[in-house]
C-alpha cells in the first residue's frame, strides 16, 4: 500500500467534525471569560487566535526539503470556531459579561464590542462546597440532598445542552481545591459511587462534574491541580467508556519558562544548585491559593517538573542537592497581571558559579485561554479519533499542562519540545503520515 493511501485510510477513521460543538465550562471566570471573549472576536473578525498552536501553528510533512508544512487545522479535522457553543457553571452571579468585567482581564472596548454575545451566556448554579475553597463564598449554588443528587443535576443540566449541540467536550476552569490524596473511596467506581450516595468528604466537586462528564460520555480537562481525574476509579470509568481525559493544570507562566529552560541546562550538562520562583497575582485564583491547602496542590503540580526533566538520579553530579522553592502571594493591585521571579543558580567547568535572573511580567488568563481552546479542539479530535478514544487519558496533550496525567509505572515527560515532538508526531501518526525523528541521515546519500 502506498503511503498515499495509507494517510487516506488512516484520516477515514476519524469522525468529521460536522455540527455544533458544545463547550461546557465549569467556573466561569477569568480563564473562561477570556477563552470565549476570544474565540468571539475571532468569528468576528476582529482578532487573530494569538496563543492557540491549533489555529495558527504548522506541522511538517515528509522531508524537509518537501517544503510540506499546512497549518494544523488544515491537516486535522478540527472543529470551526464558528460551530462552538458556550455553557458552563458558576458559584457568582451575572452573564458573562458581567462575569468578564470583574475579571478585568479584557479592556472594555474590546468586551463592548462582543457585549450582547457575552450577555446572552449566563452560567447555571454551580456544584461548591467551601471546604474545597475556603476563600471563595458560592452566591449562586446547587443544593441536593447528597452529592449524588448534585451529581445527576450535573446530569440533567448536560442532557439539556445535548439536545442544542452536536458534540460536546467539558473543561474545568473552576479553582484549586484543597489537597487532597487518593484514598479508599476513590480506588473503584463501585466505592466511588457509594461515597457519592455517602456525602464521602473526599470526593470534591471537581470530581462530581468529571463524574457526571463522563458518565454522559463526554470528554473531561481538568484545567487545575485538583485530583479530579487522577484516581482510579474515573479512570476505569473513562476506560470502560471509552472517552477520553486529559489534565492537569495549564502550563502557562513560570512554569512554562521552567520547562523551556531546564531541558536546556540539561541538553548542555550545566549543573543546577538551586532555583527559586516566586510569583504575585491578584485575581480570584491569587485569592483561593492565598489559603496553604489550596497552595499545597499548586505546589505540588509546580514542584516537580524539575526533578522529571533533570532526572537527578542519572545526574548526580549536577542535580543531585537542588534547592528548589515555589512562593505564590496574593497581591490585588497585580489583578490578572501575574508577575514571577526566578533566580536560578547554575554552575559550569570546575563548578564555577552563574546565575539567570527571569522577570516575567505576564497575564495569566490571556496565556491560559489559548491553550483551553487548543485542549477543546483536540480533545473533540481524539473523541472521534478511534485510535485515541480508547486510550482514556490522552498524554500526547501535556505540552499543555504542567502535571501531566501519566498510566501507572510511567514517569511524565515535562520537556516542552519533547511535548511538542510527542503532540505534532500523534497527529502525523493518526493521520497516517511518516513520524519525524530529526534523524536525517537520508538527506547525505549513501
């Protein structure tokens, strides 16, 4: 078979992406309003979808001397930003416009420009319970006579928005629960489900949304460090399903650096003493991890990536006694501008001492949307990818997260660039096209 043909079988297993594409967000915020302020204004022409590597980015094809490299949305059936549709959750009042004016992340002649769009959204009463999230008071919330109950309003609530849309895909934009650690209710689905019945405290109400995602057959991101999905029992339910998760926590500010960074001390054998990050916010997610449990999952998700990259145990030499620090202060006048600071100690031949200092100046939601809408569309691409469906979580996405989600046994890959080889490679693979390794030698003859 040629390879021609191959690529066409391959593609022929995928679903078109025909119809609407329902887009359900729980916690609508600044993270949420941003994604769908921006996939406004680019149907309407008045923005390009800056940020998003499925809207804008290529991919290779073949040698490189094919000059082959179409966009991604013209290499993989993606759904058009003109068949999404919006819904979601959340514990505030308004519609979203409203929702975008206290986010103040957007200015607001960018918002009155898409103003009666963002007034025709307004979020369904949400699952929260203030043990998760201390800080935050719900105003606009579920009340059930367990956590079943709440799950299968949940239910309800997806049911009706399948009657509006075609395909539907669900994004946790919510907030950074409290720690928590798999225990015994989350080790089946038979105990999980008891434990809804049960009220168990150790099910959050991340877990509650991704239940009930997954048991209407939709596919589940969780966009925070929460545990969610990460616990066995949802995922034997998202195996047994067959639909496809993906998590956790977008990978936007200072960790986005980190992993850019690392991989390159480590390509080059400089060694590491020490790296410390600090960063200030002001928004809604400053104030949640303005609590130490919250942080305490923040942390966690934030902490690891150097170990995973440097692997220290290979390296012992230059890796072995990092000192590694993570502070976040919440800081209001900052609003959604985060501001982090690294001071990254490394050394060189005979050990001699250098530093980095990184100053990054950001805004954490115009960083964020794009990489929701990029998980949005490939997630939808993997639900209708058979090859994909089955796998459950869906690793070929953690270029966009900074805890990937990884099966037992196996260590996540953190490497920006090996993340970014792994997504583009999936995509060539499931369209049926030859994977790139960089070799090359083809190029030089015999």
């Amino acid at each position: 078979m040629s390879n021609h043909n191959a690529a066409n079988q391959a593609a022929a297993q995928i679903q078109p992406a025909k119809g609407k594409l329902g887009v359900m967000i729980p916690g609508m915020g600044a993270v949420a309003t941003t994604l769908i302020a921006g996939v406004e204004a680019v149907r309407k022409g008045f923005a390009k979808p800056i940020g998003s590597l499925a809207e804008m980015g290529t991919i290779r094809l073949g040698k490189r001397t094919e000059g082959n490299s179409p966009l991604i949305k013209d290499f993989v059936p993606l759904a058009d930003l003109n068949d999404l549709v919006f819904t979601g959750w959340d514990i505030f009042g308004g519609n979203l416009y409203d929702a975008a004016k206290t986010a103040q992340v957007l200015d607001r002649d960018q918002l009155d420009q898409i103003k009666p769009f963002l007034e025709g959204i307004e979020p369904m009463p949400a699952v929260f319970d203030k043990h998760y999230v201390k800080r935050l008071d719900g105003k606009k919330v579920k009340t059930g006579r367990s956590k079943c109950d709440l799950a299968n309003q949940i239910r309800n609530d997806i049911a009706e928005f399948k009657t509006k849309t075609d395909r539907q895909v669900m994004i946790w934009c919510g907030s950074t629960e409290i720690f928590l650690e798999p225990k015994e209710v989350h080790s089946t689905l038979e105990k999980f489900e008891k434990g809804l019945v049960n009220d168990d405290p150790d099910i959050a109400p991340s877990m509650i949304y991704a239940w009930a995602c997954l048991k209407e057959g939709i596919p589940f991101i969780n966009g925070a460090p929460n545990l969610t999905v990460d616990i066995p029992a949802l995922q034997d339910l998202s195996k047994q399903a067959g639909v496809p998760t993906a998590g956790k926590d977008f990978k936007t500010g200072q960790t986005f650096m980190k992993t850019v960074l690392a991989p390159a001390f480590k390509t080059r054998m400089l060694g590491l003493s020490g790296w410390y990050s600090t960063n200030i916010l002001g928004n809604r997610d400053g104030e949640v991890l303005d609590d130490p449990d919250n942080f305490k999952t923040k942390e966690e998700t934030k902490l690891g990536v150097l170990d995973y990259i440097l692997q220290p145990k290979l390296h012992p030499d230059l890796y072995k006694d990092i000192y590694h620090k993570v502070r976040i202060n919440y800081y209001p006048p900052r609003g959604d501008k985060k501001e982090g600071w690294d001071n990254i100690d490394i050394f060189g031949r005979l050990g001699y001492p250098m530093q980095i200092k990184v100053d990054f100046l950001c805004r954490d939601s115009i960083l964020a949307a794009p990489l929701a809408l990029d998980l949005v569309l490939f997630m939808d691409l993997a639900n209708r990818t058979p090859a994909l469906k089955k796998l459950g979580m869906q690793e070929w996405l953690s270029f966009y997260f900074k805890a990937p989600t990884v099966p037992d046994g196996l260590y996540p890959e953190h490497d920006l660039f090996i993340q970014s080889m792994k997504l583009k490679n999936t995509l060539r693979h499931i369209m049926g096209e030859g994977l790139i390794t960089h070799l090359g030698l083809d190029y030089y003859g015999d």
